[in-house]
C-alpha cells in the first residue's frame, strides 16, 4: 500500500513563492520542515500542484489578494491546470488496494492555496504615489477564515468526481502523519 499526499506547489518548490520577508515565513519554513522530514521518514509519495499564481504571473510578480482572482477567466485556467491532477487521482482512486491518498496540503495565508485562511482586501489599481491612498489599500489587506480561490476550485472539482479527499493545513498534516 503506497501512501500519497498531494501538496500545493510551494510547499516543494518555494521559489514560486512571490517575493516576501524571509522573517515573516520563519514558523512556515519550521512546519514545511516538521512536515518534509515525516514525509521522507514515513515513505509518503508526493503529487506536486501546479502553482497558478507562478505559471500567470511568473516570479516578478506583485502579491496579489484573493479578490482579484475570484473571476471567470482565472478560474478556469485553475481548472484548466488541475485537470492532469485530477485525473492522476481518479486513477489512484480506482486502485484502493494499492493506493491511499492521505490528504490534499494547503498554505494558510495564500490568496489561492490557503483552505482555512486567506488574504482579502481592496488590493486594486495603480498605487502611484499618493500616501493616503497606499495606507488605505494596505489598512483594507486583513487574513480570513475562507479558502483561497484555487482551494475552492479543486474542492468543486473533486466533488464533481464524487472523490472525498481531505484538504489540510501543514500543521494538520504533521499531526496526521505523527498518528
């Protein structure tokens, strides 16, 4: 019986991440550590997501707010890029007495991979150089309690399939795997 958890992009690869104070991801980078180490120790097969962030909008670009991809067109490329993923899962799925994946890991905070935290707020148009305006696009970013687009989008998906697989945070995962 091989175990696999499918992790969201990042997670292996954060060079995808945008561009952020290191500081501000130390207790992230502790857990995606906690979380790698189990992986190797337990022999945990990984399924890697596309980043849709990354392959969009590169690595030049700006953070972006969950708000700005809660739109028709960015969320069919979502389903778009998940659509070889899925039908990677149904295939584990149609082998149960070979394969059991274990969860789907997210990354609290993001505007797309985060399941039980995001980030909202009025992050639109040109900032420019107006104070005021800076300070109120920045005094609207605030994390909340709601999954990030691309979350949503494979939750959908996954129940179109009538496929029931967990979505968990990197704390949830280490716990789960720590039983």
């Amino acid at each position: 019986m091989k175990n696999l958890l499918i992790v969201s992009h990042c997670i292996l690869n954060n060079a995808a991440k945008v561009e952020q104070d290191e500081a501000e991801l130390a207790e992230e980078y502790k857990i995606r550590e906690e979380l790698m180490q189990l992986i190797l120790k337990k022999d945990i097969q990984l399924l890697q997501l596309p980043c849709p962030e990354f392959i969009m909008y590169g690595s030049q670009r700006w953070g972006h707010v969950k708000n700005q991809f809660q739109h028709p067109f960015y969320m069919e490329q979502c389903r778009k890029i998940l659509e070889p993923v899925l039908l990677q899962l149904q295939e584990y799925a149609q082998h149960v007495e070979k394969f059991h994946v274990l969860g789907i890991v997210s990354v609290e905070g993001s505007p797309n991979c985060g399941y039980h935290l995001t980030c909202e707020g009025e992050w639109k148009g040109e900032i420019g150089t107006d104070e005021k305006r800076i300070q109120d696009i920045q005094k609207s970013l605030k994390m909340t309690e709601n999954p990030g687009v691309y979350m949503e989008v494979l939750e959908k998906e996954l129940q179109k399939r009538n496929m029931e697989i967990p979505i968990v945070t990197m704390k949830e995962a280490v716990q789960l795997l720590n039983n």
